[in-house]
C-alpha cells in the first residue's frame, strides 16, 4: 500500500526524508520503503507521524480524507 498522503504532508511542511527517517530513528532509504508501500509502516511510527503532523493516523493511512488538528496533550 503506498502512503501518497506521508509524502504530501512531509513536503507540505517543507522536509526531506532524512529529516523524517532521523524523527524515526530509520535511515531515509527505510523510510523512502514507506512512502513507496514497499515496506510495513509499523504502528508505532504512525503514531509518531499523526502527532508530529497533528493529525490522525486514519488520515495518515487514508481511511478518511478530514484532516483533522488535535490539540496537544500536555502531559
């Protein structure tokens, strides 16, 4: 499954994907797997990206088109 919205938001906030692979802790070639499908995003990482977009991982993945902003949760 390819992640066309992960490419999208990352340049939308004007990143490479060095900058994002090294938020993942992967190198770029890993991540460049993710936004291509050719490698399984695992949870963890989605959860990683919805909340350094602030959005959802449904969006993320494509299972609803709202782009939907949450407020941070102060811990």
């Amino acid at each position: 499954m390819k992640f066309r919205r992960l490419k999208d938001l990352r340049e939308d906030n004007d990143k490479y994907q060095k900058d994002i692979a090294n938020l993942l802790g992967i190198s770029q070639q890993y991540y460049s797997e993710y936004e291509n499908g050719k490698r399984t995003i695992p949870i963890q990482h989605l959860i990683t990206l919805a909340k350094y977009y602030n959005t959802s991982v449904d969006y993320l993945v494509g299972l609803t088109d709202i782009n939907t902003t949450y407020k941070k949760h102060i811990s």
